[in-house]
C-alpha cells in the first residue's frame, strides 16, 4: 500500500505540478532504508508460470475432449449408418414379404377362387329368391330353398400367377449342315429334346425370354455393387 | 610430421571442400527452385487453370447416375380389389461352373423360430451340416416345386449363367437363398400380375415382355399408369464405393397413377360365367354381356365369353385378344325396333296405343316383308307390334318417317360412331348414308339390319331410354389417384338428348310390354319390373358373301319403376333353332344378380301391360 501511495503521489504530469516553494526535505537519511526496501522486491515469477502451466493443460485437456466427442461421434454416426441399412434391409424385406401377402390375399379373393371354395364347402347357388317387405311382413315371390344338386354357371380357370417357372429350353440355332449332323448323329437324343420341349408346357405360361440380358449389374470397374437403396 | 601437417591439410581441405560444397548448395538449391517451379506452375496448371477439364474428366469417371425406376400403377375395380398390379419377382440362377466346383458344400443349422444359427452345446460352435451337390439339388427341387431331373439339368454344365426357376416369389426366393447351395443366386425382376386372371381381362389388359401395354385399360391408361422414372447421381471410387463427402443428388421417381374402374369384378365374373354358359350351351362363337348403369353411363361389367387370362396372353386364341363388346359389329336385328317407335312418337306420328292393321305380309316399293311368325290381318297398336316383334307392323308403321329421320335418329342414339369408351379397338359399327340406301335397306334399318352396331352400341340405345332420353358416353374409369395420394374424378361427360322424357316414358312401356304382355313369359325377375326387347338377325358370312348363322340378342332394363341398370346380351351364332332360342334366362340370372348385389329395392307399382290389339 505504502507503496502504491508512494508510486501514486509521484506521478505528476509536468505543467500539472505544484511550484516548489519551500527547500526539499533532506532525503540522504532516509536512502538507505529506500534501497534496503528495494532490494527485498524479488521477481515474482511464480504466479505467471503457473498461469500459463494450466492454461496448456486445459487446451490440451479440451483438445482431448474434442477428439473424444468426435470419436464418440463418428463410432455413433458409423453405428447408427450400421443400423440404418440393417433397418432398410429389414424395411425392403418387409414391403417384399407385404406385397407378397398382399398378392396373396388379391388371389385369394378372385370370384373364381371364392366360387372354388364355396363349392369345395359344399355350397350351392341360390335358387330361386323372394323379398321380405319389414314394413308389411310379407312376402314376395316363391323362394325355394336351394337343393343340393343345383348348379351354378361354368367355372372361369383362376389365374396363373406364382408357379415357379421352368425356363423354356433355348436350343441355340444351328446351321443347316450342322442340323443335318445333328440329326444323323443320334436319334436318341432327338427324341430326349423333344421330350423336354414337351415337358415345360406342363406349366401353363407364356415363354419367357430365356434370352434376358444377364443381370451383371455396372460396377464402374469394382467389385462392389453399390448400395441398392431407393431414395436419400 | 603428421601432427604439423595433418592440420594443414585439413585445413585446405575443408576451405575446399567449403567452398566447392557452397557452390554443390548453390546449384542445388537453384535445381531445386527450377523443379519446385515447374511443379509449381504445373499445379496452377492444372489446378488453377485446369487445362485440358482434368476435374470435369475426373468427375465424369467418378460420377454415376442410377435410375430409380417408378412402380407402374395399378388397376383397381370400383370397389379397389386390384385387377392388376407390379410386384418384386425373381428369377433363381445358376453359375453352373461355381457350382460344379463343390461336390460337397456346408451350411450352418438356421434355427426355424429365430432364424439365428443353432450352437451345437457340446461344442460350443454353430452346427454346421454338410451335403453333397445332389442333396442341394433335391432341396431345390423342393423348394422350386420342379421336378429333380430338370433341376440338375438346368445346373449342370460349363455356362456362367444359366436361369433354374422364373418368377417366384419373395418368400421362395428367401428360401432358396437359405439353402447356400453354392453357384445359385437369384435376380430380381419386376412383374405384371392380374390376380383376376380372366375376370375382366379383356378390359383390363396386357404387357408385352418389355413392358409396352398392348390391350385394353393398360393400353389406353398407358400414360397414367406409367410413372416418372427418378434417378440418383453420386460419384464412386473406383472399387465401386459411393465417395462420402461428394454430392449426392437424388430425383425422387414419381410412382404411376392407379386407375379405379367402374367395373365390378364380381358382377363382372357373374356375367363372364354367364357368358360363358350360354356360348356353351349353344356352341355359339361368342357371346356378349353388357352391364351399364342407366343415369350414368358407368359400365358395371364388360364380359366376353372365352376371356384371356393376361397372366397367360400366350395361350388364348388370338382371336380371343380384345374385347368383342366393343371391337365386333353385329346387326342389331330386332332391338332396333325400338328405335323406330321412340322416333315414331317424339315425331308426333304415333303413339304407343296408335292402331295398325297388319296384313300377314307387307309388299312395299316393290320389297317384301314377312315376319317370323304367320299370322293373318291383324289389328295391332304400336306396342303390339314391338312386343311380337313384327317386321310387317314396324315397317308399316316406320314408313311414315323420312329417309333421313330414320338416319337422324339412328344417329343420335349412337349408331356409326364410337362410344368413346376408353378402351381400345373400338368400332363405330357401320350406318351408311341414308343416300346410299337401296330400296330394301331403306326398311330394313327400320328393324335393325342392313345397319351393324358393337353390343355396347346397342345397350346404350337403351340406355339413353332408360335415362329419359338422354344418351350418356358409357365411362368404364372411375377415379384416378395419384402417387401423393390424391384423388382426381373423371367427370360425367355431358349426354346427348336424343328423344324427351316423355318419349321415353312410352318406349319403357313398350319395352315392359314385350315382358308382360309375350306369349311366352320367360323375363321374370321375382320382385322388380322389367323390359327388355328380343333381337334376332342373320349374321352376315365373314367372308362378307351372303349370311352365315344368326344373331340373337336381348337387352333389358330394371326397375322399370326408375331404371337403374341396363343388361345387353348379344349371342353370336348359336347353332340349332335360333327362334327356340331366348337369351331371357340369362338375362334373370345376370340383372337378378346385378339387382340383389346393389340393394336395388324391389319395384312396387304395378306393371304395364299396354295392349296388343285394338278394338
């Protein structure tokens, strides 16, 4: 404090200082105790060093933070990316299995079906129908009960959907001569290949292109597909 | 010696080697600079400059655009059971060289319940089975529901593809995949099913293998059912891996539309039975039947005997492809006659009770007219001769109406013109110019021949009775929804006013007179009143010399009280005694049917019986 006072009562800027009008006070006594004083005063370098100490430990402590919260992200972010196509996986396998149900039901419910299974029920048309008038309770008509033996009106065959196909055999052509060969050289399997062509028709379908194009999809020169994910 | 001289040496030595080194610093730090320049000015070059599009190229190799292709819409009926719709399918391949190369191959035991492997407890390690390549096949052949031999047929031999199954499903293409045989994958393909089969196939139509629509709904609907393909641009690596911090950009593909139909699929299966039925009965070539709503127009079935399964297009006769109803012309025969009295009465020359005397034949200009029944001088009332179906009487009576008047009006009730109903292949039937009539064609249009009409044609004639007068464009598509769910209506189109309400009050009751006041009473439906009018004409040969066989129709209404619905049938050369014929029981059957199934309450005034005779 002394000293502050001291450093305080000294500065005087110089057009702002009193005029001396009275001799100085003699100061030689008092210089020693002054340098004394001085002396004592020591670099205070403790406090500074240890500033500067813990503000590197904190920026190292928060850079260390930092990487941790983008490590933690990343793991979080590559997880969550893991589960995501997991969860679509699951997603495009649940839309495949409910559109397959789907279909299904559709099948289930053509007339023709429902026809079959009423007839497998041992179910019959109606004969012949009357009205019930609530408001008179009458009668109108000759409603018969429907006997046993009555027949509906002919069946319509159910569609073909959903019996797995035999590719229809694609004998490659040959050349005249080469047919000729081929049939001088065994008759034997002459009669094989017609037996097989016959077979397919078993299957009711219209032939499919055994020709399709073959589903190598474009890689782009690499072996892995791409993610085959609709949308974002 | 050596202490003094050696740090002489030294000593020149290093200033030497200093100086010399300097210079080595000097020219290598200058070849350095002369590199770091190049490279330098290499880089602004290229990167700064980019001489030659280096980056456009790179980007162009990296960038790849996928399609995401959009579902095609589907077709629904009007109560949305779905008439035709895409799915997933795959077809099971084979690598017949992968799969040669394991005579024996492992799988791991899938438990059924979790669908987790089974962990053998002794050994602490999943169960793992093993089994030779035959077995593989075998379970194949299960699965695929193939016989064994055509299987391994398909599976053995030296081709890197080969197909073993087309189009299973979903559920079956898992399963096969569960069954690690090794060689065997499968490939996904999008199809086309009609879960219907040929319930309202002809209407609803078909895909060719590529994808074009080649009939019916499919056809005509073509654009709104198509979608808009979208598509998803991103840059990959060269092992094919979508490069994470470039831009992805994605056009979302917009599905197609589906289209809802104002047909009812059950209706629609009723009267294909029908249909049926009656061509069988009769060994006709085909037969026809009609469904229409009278005060809208909305076809309620559309059926054709021997419709084509378009799942199966393939094995129908081509002849079979497409709608009769609506692509063949018969003549109408003697449904036209109705025509004639309803213009009779708008005109003012007639009334239902107007008297006739009818001789037993007619001769006029030269031409004669007799009808299917003998009968001497009668004296008849207009409804009488509509209700046995007199030539004699018609043309006696339609004689009074011009030329062009029996054209006009034939005109205006849709006769030589398309319905415009959006389906494909229709015919506007044939009506030529009453100019061009010649001297017996000008009364035989009067009772329907000499004049061709499409069935549907014909049912709407007696639509537009049905509807006071006015003629509607029979519509056959309900609704369209979009992809965003939204739903757009297709308007009613405006009607034609063909005759007034009141003309076609009389034409009704004449038309009920045929049911009530007949000889023989075959149209009953217990409950409802109904009209209707027989038709029969001789069809002509195909090979357009002469007549070959008959047509025989009928085309009814119900509840004559306030007509709702209208049934036309048409039968096309039924073998066997065409006038013993009566498409009458069908008719009981199929508008009974349609009647009950709409709630269409009982009729509950009195029936017409307008008389045949006069005093």
């Amino acid at each position: 404090m002394s000293q502050n006072a001291l450093r305080s009562s000294h500065v005087v800027v110089g057009n702002t200082a009193r005029v001396l009008t009275e001799p100085l006070p003699p100061v030689a006594p008092s210089e020693p105790k002054v340098k004394k004083s001085r002396a004592a005063l020591s670099l205070v370098v403790s406090a500074p060093r240890g500033g500067r100490s813990s503000l590197a430990v904190t920026l190292l402590l928060m850079v260390a933070v930092a990487l941790g919260v983008v490590l933690v992200m990343s793991i979080s972010v590559s997880k969550g990316q893991y589960e995501l196509v997991d969860l679509k996986s699951q997603q495009s396998e649940l839309i495949k299995a409910n559109q397959s149900m789907e279909q299904e039901i559709a099948a289930k419910q053509a007339p023709q079906e429902l026809a079959a299974q009423a007839a497998a029920l041992g179910m019959v048309p109606a004969g012949v129908t009357g009205q019930i008038d609530v408001r008179t309770k009458s009668v109108s008509g000759s409603p018969l009960p429907a006997s046993a033996d009555t027949k509906g009106l002919v069946d319509i065959p159910a569609a073909v959907i959903d019996t797995p196909q035999a590719p229809v055999p694609v004998e490659a052509p040959l050349s005249p001569a080469a047919q000729v060969n081929a049939t001088e050289n065994s008759d034997a399997e002459d009669t094989a290949a017609k037996a097989s062509a016959a077979k397919p028709s078993a299957v009711k379908e219209t032939p499919k292109p055994a020709a399709n194009v073959p589903a190598t999809p474009d890689l782009n020169g690499g072996t892995i597909p791409g993610p085959a994910q609709k949308d974002s | 010696m050596v202490q003094n001289s050696s740090p002489s040496a030294r000593g020149a030595n290093a200033q030497q080697l200093n100086k010399i080194g300097r210079g080595r610093i000097g020219w290598g730090f200058i070849a350095m600079m002369v590199i770091l320049l190049i490279i330098a000015g290499r880089l602004v070059l290229v990167q700064g400059l980019d001489v030659g599009n280096m980056a456009q190229a790179a980007e162009n190799q990296r960038k790849v655009v996928q399609t995401l292709p959009a579902v095609r819409g589907k077709i629904v009926d009007v109560k949305g059971k779905v008439l035709a719709e895409s799915i997933i399918r795959y077809n099971i391949t084979v690598s017949q060289i992968n799969f040669a190369q394991y005579p024996e191959f492992k799988r791991v035991d899938i438990d059924p319940k979790t669908g987790e492997g089974i962990i053998d407890p002794a050994t602490g390690q999943w169960k793992v089975e093993s089994f030779t390549a035959d077995e593989g096949i075998e379970q194949l052949s299960q699965l695929l529901k193939l016989p064994f031999d055509d299987v391994k047929k398909s599976v053995t031999g030296d081709k890197v593809h080969n197909f073993v199954a087309m189009d299973v499903s979903p559920q079956v293409e898992q399963q096969v995949a569960a069954l690690r045989v090794p060689g065997i994958y499968s490939e996904v393909v999008t199809k086309r099913v009609y879960p219907m089969g040929a319930v309202g196939g002809p209407i609803v139509g078909f895909l060719d293998k590529q994808g074009k629509a080649l009939a019916g709904i499919e056809q005509t609907m073509d654009a709104k059912l198509t979608g808009k393909d979208g598509s998803r641009t991103y840059q990959a690596g060269k092992n094919g891996i979508i490069i994470p911090t470039a831009p992805v950009r994605t056009v979302p593909a917009v599905d197609g539309q589906t289209v809802k139909l104002t047909i009812d699929q059950d209706i629609q299966f009723y009267a294909q039975q029908a249909a049926q039925q009656q061509k069988e009965q009769y060994k006709a070539e085909w037969v026809s039947i009609t469904v229409v709503e009278a005060k809208t127009g909305k076809a309620v079935a559309i059926a054709d005997s021997d419709s084509y399964d378009p799942n199966n297009v393939g094995a129908s006769d081509p002849s079979d492809i497409g709608s009769r109803s609506i692509s063949s012309v018969v003549e109408p025969g003697s449904t036209s006659k109705i025509m004639t009295a309803a213009a009779l009465v708008q005109e003012g020359l007639a009334t239902p009770l107007s008297e006739y005397l009818v001789p037993p034949t007619l001769t006029i200009d030269g031409q004669n007219f007799s009808d299917s029944f003998t009968h001497g001088t009668e004296k008849r009332t207009l409804s009488g001769i509509i209700t046995d179906s007199m030539n004699t009487g018609t043309v006696m009576a339609g004689s009074k109406l011009s030329l062009q008047q029996r054209y006009d009006y034939m005109r205006k009730f849709g006769v030589g013109e398309k319905t415009g109903i959006a389906l494909p292949g229709e015919s506007p039937g044939i009506l030529a110019k009453w100019q061009n009539w010649d001297g017996r064609q000008q009364y035989t249009v009067l009772f329907g021949q000499g004049v061709a009409q499409t069935p549907l044609q014909t049912t709407m004639v007696f639509q537009t009775i049905a509807n006071n007068g006015v003629r509607l464009k029979p519509a056959i598509i309900d609704s369209f929804t979009h992809a965003d769910g939204t739903v757009e209506t297709v308007p009613q189109a405006p009607g034609v006013k063909v005759i007034s309400p009141e003309t076609a009050k009389d034409a009704r009751d004449m038309l009920e007179g045929v049911v009530t006041m007949t000889d023989y009473k075959v149209v009953d439906i217990p409950g409802y009143r109904t009209g209707g009018k027989t038709g029969t004409a001789e069809a002509p040969a195909d090979n357009g010399v002469g007549f070959d066989g008959y047509t025989t129709s009928f085309i009814g209404m119900a509840p004559m009280d306030d007509p709702r619905y209208v049934v036309g049938i048409t039968v096309q050369r039924p073998q066997g005694n065409v006038y013993g014929i009566t498409q009458g029981y069908t008719f009981n059957q199929v508008m009974g049917q349609v009647l009950r199934s709409n709630d269409v309450p009982p009729s509950t005034t009195p029936p017409v019986k307008l008389p045949k005779f006069y005093k």
